[in-house]
C-alpha cells in the first residue's frame, strides 16, 4: 500500500491554501536548490583532474572519469541532505520519502508512455537517423549500444549525466519546492532555471579551450544551450510531477541527448562513408549516390511532415501518456 499521510496533507493544502502551513519556506528550499547546484558544478574547476584547460579537453577520458566519480558524491551528499529535510521537517516517513523523491516503486506503465510521448516529438528524427542513414541495421543488432557504452564520453552522455542531473534538478529539487507555498505550476516553471544555469559553466569551458574565437559567437552559444536546457527541464518537471517517477524522466533524458536538438531546415540525405564502399567499382558507387540523391527529396518531404505530425500528436496526448495515479501534485 503507497504511503498517503503526506500526499494527504499536500492535497489539502493546495486546495486550501490560506488554511493549510506548508512544512518548508521557499527560502529554505532555495537555498538548498542553490547549494546544490553549486555543488555539483563547483568539483569541476577545483581539481586538476577535472579543470579544463587549453590543452585538455572536457571530452578526455581522464577527465570524464574524474568528473563522474565527482558529481556521483556530489549527488549522494545532496540526496543526504534532501532525506533529512523531508524527514525533520516534512515529518515524511521513509516510504513517503522514497514516494516523493520518485525512487519507488518504478513505473514500468508511466516509463513506456513517457518514452512514446518523447518519441512522437521526435518522429522526423528518429525517421533520419533509422531509415534514412540506415540505422536500424545497427539498432537491431545491437551494434549502436555497445559503441557507444564503450567509450566515456556515451557513460558520461547517456548514463552517468542523465542519472545524476535528473536525482538532482528533478528528483531532489522538485519535492522540496512542492512543499513550499509554491504553486505546482510555478514549480514546473521554475525549478528547471537551476537545470539551465548549472550549464552556462560551459561558456567558461568554451572560451577556455576556444582562446581565439570572438565572444560574440561564445555568448550566443552559451544563451542558446540555456534556453534548450531550460526548455527541456521543463518538460522533464512535467513528466515528473505528473508521473512521480525519476526512471521514466531519466530515460526520456538519455533519449533527448542521443537524438540531439531536431532540425528545423535542410535537406536531409544520408551520411556519407569515408573512402566508400568496399569492393565496389566506380559506376556502381556513382550508381548508388546517384540514387541516394534522388531519394533526398522524398526523404525530406517525409522528415518534415513526421516533425509536424509529430508535434501534433506530442500536443494532443501530452496530458494523456503523463497521466499517473502515482503523480506527486495536480497540473492545470
């Protein structure tokens, strides 16, 4: 039986709210959202294992190495601290906690629709990356996984940055401010600005091992991956709040980072291998690129019109795929 003292009391009082006292302060929860943050970014710069520097990359296996055993304490002490608040100040039980934070018990329902919801906004790209350059020879067989699992950079990328930023900026964050006066929809909204503003440590990084490129194009960039982060920390506060579950957004984190930002404009065609195909003559390869080039017009009408459709459809069932029993605060 889930544990329903505290979301009892949270019901209440956001149907009553000038008669219910909220067991945290926004102060306190801010605080705490700024202490962490700080502490999850503040490693990175403070070690030599971990700094980047003109000649070393954030990309170099050492570093991202050093940078995951980091952020993984960084986590665990923040965790620590967030169990002790709600437990002393929110008086939740352990189960309550483990409820609020999205831990247990996992949705396997709410991971699927969370996952298909995410994957109707990507339909124009998952399109591309299966059909067009062909890689659902390599999904099938598993290729693509074990490529990319095998170097740092995809642990960093796909387990080890989607697991820690979603405890933090989802699962740590969000129950703290939903105890707070706070209105669930405010907490949608402005929780994930943490999320966004722990990125702009990667101005820094850039000019650091970018010394000869103008600040103009390094700022815009900068602002640019703010405004994504903050866009996609929105949605993940959704899917959280409305699901209560940190494996679903953390999936849905992993997907957004291997399918990348969706275009918006070109002409899609598929990647060209270096030095062509094997054993193959001259006619056969002008043959086949020739044929490739055909088809680029079709496949970029297909693209765009899955895009559309697909944001279509991620609009029409946005409240239904993230409708939970599970979910830790009522949206809209």
């Amino acid at each position: 039986m889930p544990p329903t003292g505290l979301y009892r009391s949270l019901s209440s009082y956001f149907k009553n709210a000038e008669e219910t006292v909220p067991p945290l302060s926004v102060y306190l929860a801010g605080t705490l959202s700024v202490a962490f943050t700080i502490f999850y970014v503040l490693p990175f710069y403070l070690s030599p294992i971990t700094r980047p520097s003109p000649t070393l990359s954030r990309d170099a296996p050492s570093v991202v190495r050093a940078r995951i055993r980091f952020v993984s304490i960084s986590v665990s002490v923040s965790a620590f601290v967030t169990i002790y608040v709600l437990a002393v100040y929110a008086e939740a039980s352990g189960l309550e906690i483990l409820r609020l934070l999205g831990w247990y018990p996992i949705g396997i329902v709410e991971v699927f629709k969370s996952l298909l919801l995410t994957a109707l906004l990507f339909s124009g790209p998952l399109f591309e990356k299966a059909v067009v350059e062909r890689g659902w020879r390599d999904w099938a067989g598993g290729r693509t996984v074990n490529e990319t699992l095998s170097s740092w950079i995809g642990w960093r990328n796909y387990i080890a940055g989607p697991v820690t930023e979603e405890i933090l900026f989802r699962s740590l964050l969000v129950p703290l401010h939903l105890l707070t006066p706070l209105s669930p929809t405010r907490v949608v909204l402005l929780t994930p600005l943490y999320f966004g503003i722990a990125h702009v440590h990667h101005f820094y990084e850039f000019v650091l091992t970018h010394p000869h490129t103008p600040w103009a194009p390094s700022i815009i960039r900068a602002l640019i991956q703010f405004t994504y982060t903050t866009i996609f920390g929105w949605y993940a506060t959704f899917i959280f709040v409305r699901t209560g579950d940190l494996v679903s957004v953390t999936l849905v984190h992993s997907f957004c980072n291997w399918a990348g930002l969706p275009r918006i404009w070109g002409r899609v065609e598929p990647r060209v291998a270096i030095g062509g195909p094997k054993f193959r003559g001259k006619e056969d390869s002008n043959s086949e690129q020739g044929k490739e080039q055909n088809c680029s017009l079709p496949w970029s009408a297909a693209y765009y019109v899955l895009l559309v459709a697909g944001a279509i459809g991620f609009h029409l069932y946005l409240w239904t795929l993230t409708d939970s029993p599970r979910a830790l605060a009522k949206l809209g």
